[in-house]
C-alpha cells in the first residue's frame, strides 16, 4: 500500500490556492478555501480524505447550494 499525507504548510498553501482559483474558475463562486489536511492510500483502490475550510459571503453559499441541487 502507497500512501501520501501532505504536512508541509506551505504546500498546504499551494494546493489551497489551487483549489480556490480553480473553484472560482470553473463555479464563478468566490471562496477563500484553506486545506488542512490530505491524505491519500492506494493499495487495490484509491482513497482520498481531504480536510479543508472554507470561507466565502452568504451570497456565494446560496450560489453553491443553488449549484448542488
């Protein structure tokens, strides 16, 4: 089994601002998302646990909501 964990807070910071420029591009919703734990463990199959916050205005949660369903 292979597993990843990502600790260091400045690819922490990295992939989280990724992700915030990535949502923002693909929703149009403007969150500020901040990762605080990855960790990932392929053996037959992949898992992911991913642990992040996530701060955005009223409006843009009832945008997300809106997208969800």
């Amino acid at each position: 089994m292979d597993t990843m964990t990502i600790e260091s807070a400045f690819t922490r910071g990295l992939i989280s601002s990724f992700l915030t420029k990535a949502i923002r591009k693909k929703t149009g919703i403007d969150a500020q998302l901040s990762l605080r734990n990855l960790h990932v463990s392929i053996s037959d199959e992949a898992k992911v646990s991913i642990e992040l916050d996530a701060s955005m205005k009223k409006e843009e949660l009832a945008k997300l909501m809106k997208l969800i369903g």
